[in-house]
C-alpha cells in the first residue's frame, strides 16, 4: 500500500491536508518547550514528517489502513524512538491522561470528533498546549471573548484555563479530499486544569438558548429570587444576554449561586 492508493474513508472523517505552507504554519507556532509530542489522526503522515524533525512523537490513529502505512513510511524514525504509533481509538485510551508525561497536542483533527478531542485534552493534567486545526466554526468558538455572537460555553471553558488565538484560516482547498467548509489552526496555552463539571453544567442551562436572557435561561435551573439577588451583587441587569457576560462573572455567577 502507499499514499497516492489511499482513498480518504466518510466514517473516520478523512480529509488530508496537503498544503506544505499550512504544514509549516503549524511547526512554527508550536511553544518551544522540554514537552513531549502527541498527534491524533496523523493520516498520511504529512504533518508527522514535519513534527518528528523537532521532537519525538506520541502518534495515536483509529485507522488500521493507515497505521501499516505509517508503519513502513515512518520505519527509521520508529526505529530510533522518534516516533511510536498507537493503532486503535484514542478516545479508548485515554482514561486520566493520555501520556504519562507533559505533552503538548498538535494535530490536525477529524472534524466530527474535534471538539470531544480539545475538550478532553482541556482536563488531561499533562497536556499543557494544544494546537490544532478543526473547522473553522468550532476554532472561533474556542478562541471567541465576551461580546462576540459566537461566545459561549467554549470560550468561557477555555479562557478558564488559558489563553487562545487563531494562527491561520485554512481553505477547502488545502485538503484531499476538499471539505465544504473553511478550517483553521488555532493555539490554546493551558495554565491550569479545565474547571468542575458543575460549573459547566451551569454553562450548559446559560447558553441552551443564546437568544434569550441570560436569568430567562438560568431560572429553568436556578430560583428566580435567588438569580436576582446573585445578578444585583454582580451589577447585571436582567435583559443581559448570556454572550454579553465576562468568563470572571460566570465563575462569580457559579460561586454565588452554590
């Protein structure tokens, strides 16, 4: 089997990044740092040639068609260590954390399991950066800040435990196959551990309809009377909408309601 014999498969999400200044873009935004590296879903190996001349490589890969194809590309480096493939469900093997050292995850991520992977990678106490491309939809939601439309419970989790910006959009045709949507690289820089699922919970009731108040949603929840003397202490007026409040006042807003 080799590269140009490899057709792309719908249920794992394939679509092979193929653009060499994207690839570049990505190597050099990485933190310069002692850690270790992890990819998911390395595919053709593309991106892996690129990351196992900086450092060694944790590389983890659903599909068993590519695996024996990074196999026998990657012989040397797997060889000499520089790069050690786990074939199966990354999802499977993460239990607490995905290798026992600090990590950094750079990857360019399927699409349709994306956000369970940052999210995953948010609560892991070894991964300390995470740069990687995704949609572009899911990148700014991420990356977004109070105000913006598209600030929601992504952006709040995120800035809770550091800091995101986008590195560079990414057209469709980048790829192989092309998508039918634009993507992006963007960088989180974690400097602490992804917050309680309680609070996250509180998330989940804030944002579950964007277009009503913020107290409309929360008292589906929260007693009324209880939201209004928390909302008061915190000078929020009653029609606010729930992308109009800082990340600090939700961890205010939970604190308060506990």
């Amino acid at each position: 089997m080799n590269k140009e014999s490899v057709v792309a498969k719908k249920k794992f999400g394939q679509n092979f990044l193929k653009d060499q200044s994207i690839l570049v873009k990505i190597v050099e935004a990485m933190p310069k740092n002692e850690n270790r590296l992890v990819e998911i879903g390395p595919g053709l190996g593309d991106l892996t040639k690129f990351l196992v001349d900086v450092k060694s490589v944790e590389a983890f890969e659903v599909d068993t068609d590519l695996c024996k194809l990074l196999q026998s590309t990657f012989k040397e480096e797997i060889a000499t260590k520089r790069l050690h493939i786990n074939c199966g469900d990354v999802l499977q093997a993460w239990k607490s954390s995905l290798v026992d050292e600090p990590y950094d995850l750079v990857a360019n991520l399927p699409y349709y399991i994306a956000t369970n992977i940052i999210l995953k990678a948010l609560a892991d106490p070894m991964c300390k950066n995470i740069l990687v491309m995704v949609q572009l939809e899911v990148a700014e939601k991420f990356c977004a800040i109070e105000g913006q439309k598209v600030f929601g419970s992504l952006g709040i989790i995120t800035q809770s435990v550091g800091t995101a910006k986008i590195i560079v959009k990414v057209p469709p045709t980048a790829f192989d196959p092309q998508p039918k949507i634009d993507s992006a690289v963007f960088l989180i820089q974690k400097e602490t551990d992804r917050s309680d699922k309680d609070f996250e919970d509180m998330l989940r009731v804030a944002f579950s309809q964007p277009r009503k108040t913020l107290m409309k949603n929360l008292s589906a929840k929260y007693e009324k009377s209880l939201l209004q003397e928390v909302f008061e202490k915190l000078k929020l007026i009653q029609t606010t909408r729930p992308h109009q409040v800082s990340t600090k006042d939700y961890h205010q807003l939970y604190t308060l309601i506990k």
